[in-house]
C-alpha cells in the first residue's frame, strides 16, 4: 500500500490527490474517494472540503499521473 492511500474498514479506498486549483494557493492536496479506476489513475468523490477553490466535500473529480513514489494530481475535466 502507497503513502497516499487508506483503506476503511468498509473496503472504501481513498487516495491523497494533489494539485488541485486555488488561485494564489494551487496546489493544494485533498483525500479522494476511489469510485473509478486505481489510486494512480481514475475518478472518484471528494471526502473533504476544499480550503483553496470553490470545490466541495461530494464532488466529483478525475486524477492520473500517481505511481509508488508521486501522488496522483486533479485533472480538470
């Protein structure tokens, strides 16, 4: 299991996911519910809401580009 990974008691896979927008503070990492794909590449729900931007706990998002040693980052869609 990665750095960036949790797995609930429920079996529910959450992921760090990085680099999401926020003008003067991009860049800022949020905990994504796995509902597609892997913890690499894919596209899931937010678990917490967004500090930074206009995104909000329950939206969906899409990340890619993770692998053993990064994080995968928010991919607008």
């Amino acid at each position: 299991m990665s750095n960036h990974m949790i797995i609930e008691a429920d079996g529910t896979i959450l992921i760090k996911v990085v680099n999401f927008p926020g003008g003067e503070f991009a860049g800022e990492s949020m905990w994504v519910e796995v509902v597609d794909g892997d913890e690499n590449d894919g596209r899931g729900i937010l678990r917490n809401d967004a500090v930074c931007s206009d995104l909000k706990y329950g939206d969906k998002v899409a990340y890619g580009g993770g692998n053993d040693d990064y994080k995968p980052e928010y991919i607008k869609e």
